[in-house]
C-alpha cells in the first residue's frame, strides 16, 4: 500500500477549472442526477458524458484527435451529442490525468473537477473501498440544495425570490468556512483565508503610517496572504507594512516575490507569474462573488465592501477561529451546516440612477472599451484583460456593459441595472431572474433590456416566456410608462426571431438585437432611441 503523502506547506490554490458560481452551479446541477448512487469509476465517466452532453466540460484533446475532431462544430452548436459520439470522444480521448487513491484518467479528473464543490460543502462523494463513517452514496448537502434552487433555469413560485443574492450569500458561507488545511488537500498552512484577509484589510486600513498609501490590501500582496503558514493576521500586515515602508509604493513584483520566498521557499518550482498573477487573480474571483469585498484603484486593491459591514462583522465575530478536523466527513459537516444569519437575504435600499455610479465608469471606460469589451463577448469563451471586468462572471460583465454602453449613447435616458453592486458600483451578482436587466427609461417610455449569453434555440424556452412575464409584471405596476422589451445576445437564434415575430403580431413590443447590431444601433440612434423617442 501506498504511503499517504504528508501534508506540507504551500501557496493557496482553488481551481483554475470551475472558476465561476453559473459554472460550479451548472456543474452540480448534473451531480444532482446521481444523488445517492455509489461512486465507481464508471459512474465517475458517466458522469463526464453528461458534462460534455451539457456543455459545461470540454475535452481540448477531442479537437485535435483525427476521429473526434468533426465534433467541434457540434460542441459549438446547440446539437445535442448522440450517445455514440459521446462514447467516441471518451475512448479516443482518454485523460493523462492521475490523483492519489483516484483510477488514473476520467475518474482523477472527476476528482480534480468536483473536488473544490467538495471542499465548499456543496455534495459530498468518496472514492469507493476508502473507511469513512460517511456513506459512499454521492450526497448533495442542504447547502448544494440551497445552490441547485438559485438556478435560473429552475421555474419557482417566488416571484420576488432574490436568486442571485442568495447565490453571493452562498459563497460568502462556503468561504466563511473553507479552511485552507482542510483534510480533503495536503497543505499544512492553518487558517481560514477569508478571516485573514478581512483582518489584514481592517488592520492596514486603520494605520495612520499607511494613510494614503492605498486601500485595502493590494493585488500583488495577496500573494503573501495565499502563502502564508497561520491565521496571525498581525504578523502579516506588519509584513506587508515593512514592505510598504521600505520601498517605492504600490511595491514592485520582485519585493512581492521575494517576501513570499522568505516567508516560504518556492514551493514545486513555481513560476513568477504563478504566484503574483495567475493564483491571487483566481483568488480575487472568488471572494468577490461573496459580495463581501469591493475593488478600488482601477482595480489595483482588494477592499471591503462598506455595504456588507454588518455580515463582515457577523462572519468575524462567529468564524474567526480556525480549526483542526479528524476525518473529511467531519469538516464537511462543518461546511455544510446552514447559517441562516450568513444566508438570510437582507432589505437594501432601491438604488436609482448614479446610485450605480455609472457616470464615473463611463469617464473610466470611454465608449470605445466599452464596445471593444462587448465584442469579446460574442465568442466562444469571453475573456478580458481589465483588471476589473475579469473578476466579473461573464453574465455579470455582459449586463454591467450593456449598461455602460446605454449610458453613453443615450445620453438623456435614466439606466437602472438590477444588478447587485459594491460601495464603487462594481457589480459582482448578475440581477435577480424575477425581473428584468436593466431599465432605460425615457420620459415616458421605457426599454427592458434583457442580456444573455444564450446563443442557441434555448433562447425560446429559457429566455421567451420569461422576458414576457417581467414585461407583462412591469406593465401592470406601472400602466402610464409605454414599456417595450430589448432582448440582447451575442446572437439571435432563428427559432427566437420567430417566436419574436408571433408574439410581436400581438403586442408589437419586443425587439430582439445581437451585440454587434446593438453597438451599432446606439451609435447610429437609430432603432432603439427611435422607439423611446
């Protein structure tokens, strides 16, 4: 038998390969399937098929295989994979993946693909003949349930439920309670990450020395946060406070790194770009998606969100100490248990106008970023090197743009996300499934912008009756405003557009628009500004 590798000090690491909630929600939605069923290696394949069958796993390899690679297109399409071509992609493209007490292949790399879900308290799965006083049954905890039910795709009763408050709740429970030593990975380093950076943000906020020398704690010094061995919050803002005082401020890459090197020698031959850029972006992600934290200096700093004061101090007052956990079962338990007081959903303020500061990111991206940024999201895989959209999910960057690009062009409108935004007007939850995107509203009239990412003939049943419903809703509460729908996508499926045409030979109040005619359409004023005019 093999020796179990000791735990050893190392540099923080979530995954690179579920890096958003739609994506670790859309994921666990296909575990669902499987709840209390044995995991097996088998099982561990069957559910890769699905994966690839919904889309939300992609085998690169299958592309450059001469037996597979005609099944590109069709991944990119809305068709559907047959049975026998899933069979196909899994046979010629087998995994070179292997993950200790794991079979080498497809089952490591369910292990590597569902771990963090693991490790967050969402479902829980073992690998079959391991001794745990927990079934093997794959177990989606209450918390996993409370994900699965902010689906968007999930049709509820609750017409005024805040899904996507609720999903950002979710997350800020998941890492109120993550530990960074917990007995699902071999690191020693003993602390709850999300305690200590609050704790180091309050403290360098509240030292007179560091006064305008930025706020919060920077991007780059978190890369001294992910490597350090302990929960002494103190020790580490007295670090970053040296380096701040010693040398040219905001401190340059080679400090950063060799700060990190001393604290711990260089674990498994990282690369520079690793641990200052790669690992502290990945972090960022993820607890911005707890609405918890805010982005400040274009991007540069990582800060509280002032919003969220009273749940910061709850998490801190409850979960400040980190613990040592005797078994896995145990520390999931402990993730997985309900915090209500974490959970609970509570009353803001109805936000109108430059209560989004819009006009301030308008003057920080001028209209031709805002269209550049918006092209990137017709392809593929959208992505954007602003160090403050790529922190965004994509659906959460695609409504902030939309909204951006309305408050250029149509400069005597009000525009109204209802997106969930920090204390700088960041958004970091897209808005809630009970109502519409974005309102622009024109004297009388006013256009509901609905965006989405869906580009294939789900448009109708994902996105048809429901776009209809916030605009029926809106009609009805407010009877004197002319009000008309503008769904936007990166494209507009035919079967859409027809559905658009009949219902359109009833009400004639939908206007359905790809991103690259929107862009154009605000800038030659010409269809939607003519209808609001």
């Amino acid at each position: 038998m093999a020796r179990e590798r000791k735990k050893e000090y190392k540099p923080l690491t979530f995954t690179t390969t579920v890096r958003n909630p739609e994506r670790i929600k859309g994921a666990l939605r296909v575990i669902s399937i499987y709840e209390g069923q044995i995991l097996t290696n088998e099982l561990c394949v069957t559910i890769f098929k699905d994966l690839i069958r919904e889309k939300k796993y992609e085998v690169i390899s299958a592309w450059r295989n001469s037996k597979t690679e005609y099944l590109k297109e069709k991944y990119n399409s809305e068709e559907e994979f047959t049975d026998d071509e899933l069979n196909l992609i899994i046979d010629n493209n087998p995994q070179d993946h292997k993950e200790r007490d794991f079979q080498w292949g497809y089952p490591s790399r369910f292990h590597t693909f569902f771990g963090i879900h693991r490790q967050f308290g969402f479902f829980f799965y073992e690998r079959p003949g391991l001794n745990d006083e927990f079934a093997k049954e794959i177990k989606i905890s209450p918390l996993g349930k409370k994900l699965l039910s902010c689906d968007d795709n999930v049709v509820t009763n609750q017409e005024s439920f805040d899904s996507s408050e609720l999903e950002a709740n979710i997350f800020a429970h998941a890492m109120a309670k993550y530990h960074g030593n917990n007995p699902f990975i071999k690191r020693q380093n003993k602390n709850v990450p999300l305690i200590l950076l609050i704790k180091v943000i309050k403290l360098l906020k509240s030292d007179r020395e560091l006064e305008n020398k930025g706020v919060g704690i920077s991007i780059k010094e978190i890369a001294l946060l992910l490597v350090w061995k302990d929960d002494d919050a103190y020790s580490l803002y007295q670090k970053i406070k040296e380096l701040r005082l010693s040398f040219p401020f905001p401190t340059s890459n080679e400090v950063i790194l060799d700060a990190c090197d001393e604290h711990e020698p260089r674990w498994n031959s990282w690369q520079d770009i690793t641990l200052i850029k790669d690992v502290p972006d990945e972090f960022v992600r993820k607890m911005r998606i707890t609405g918890l934290f805010t982005l400040r200096g274009a991007g540069r700093y990582l800060d509280l969100n002032t919003k969220k004061e009273n749940k910061i101090k709850y998490i801190l007052s409850n979960y400040e100490e980190s613990y040592i956990f005797s078994s896995s079962s145990e520390y999931f338990n402990y993730c997985a248990s309900l915090d209500e007081n974490i959970l609970k959903l509570e009353e803001e303020p109805i936000l109108r106008g430059d209560d989004f500061k819009l006009d301030y990111w308008t003057k920080h991206y001028p209209v031709e970023t805002v269209n550049h940024e918006l092209i990137n999201m017709t392809k593929k895989n959208p992505s954007s090197k602003d160090p403050i959209l790529r922190t965004m999910s994509n659906p959460v960057r695609l409504e902030f743009l939309c909204a951006l690009s309305l408050k250029h062009q149509i400069l005597n409108a009000k525009i109204i996300p209802r997106y969930k935004i920090d204390d700088e007007g960041v958004p970091y939850t897209h808005a809630p499934s009970n109502g519409h995107d974005i309102e622009c509203i024109l004297k009388d009239k006013v256009a509901l912008i609905e965006a989405t990412l869906i580009t294939t003939g789900q448009q109708v049943h994902s996105e048809g009756p429901q776009t209809m419903r916030h605009l029926k809703t809106y009609r009805e509460s407010n009877p004197n405003i002319d009000a008309l729908c503008v769904f936007i996508a990166p494209n507009i499926h035919e079967d859409f557009q027809e559905w658009v045409e009949y219902q359109n030979s009833k009400i004639n109040s939908y206007l359905a628009i790809k991103i690259e005619d929107f862009i154009a359409d605000l800038e030659d004023k010409n269809l939607i500004q003519g209808i609001l005019n």
